[in-house]
C-alpha cells in the first residue's frame, strides 16, 4: 500500500528542516570573533581574535565606535 500524500510531503520537509538545523548548529560551533583586513592592491588577511595583532585590531575598532558614537548636542 502506498503511503499517503501528506506523509510523504512532512517527511520530505522534516528532512530538509532536519539538515538546516544541522547546518546553523555546525556553523555556531565553528564561528569565531575575527577581523580582516584590505589592503590598497587587493589583498585581505584575516586575524583571530585570540592572536596579538586581531587583539589589537579590535581594541583600535572598540575605540573608533567609541569615538564615532560621540556626536555633540544641538
């Protein structure tokens, strides 16, 4: 006997729903705070927030926003 139309559909979307989930739990596991940097002929290098040079970069960016953030009172 074959399955009913609406099992074989909930099945089909279960799967995929399943994978997705796989997928954002995997991709919260593996992503790490960051900073990349351009350079003028095109070239980036990336820095992990745990290195030297990505700790720096984010306490000069922590400041920049801080310095940004201040707008004088009209």
């Amino acid at each position: 006997m074959a399955p009913k139309p609406h099992r074989v559909l909930l099945e089909r979307v279960s799967g995929y729903a399943d994978e997705a989930a796989a997928y954002m739990r995997r991709r919260r596991v593996s992503r790490q705070p960051f900073a990349r940097l351009y350079y003028p002929n095109g070239r980036s290098a990336d820095h992990a927030g745990d290195s030297a040079v990505g700790a720096e970069l984010f306490a000069a960016s922590a400041r920049l926003i801080e310095v940004a953030g201040k707008r004088p009172k009209a």
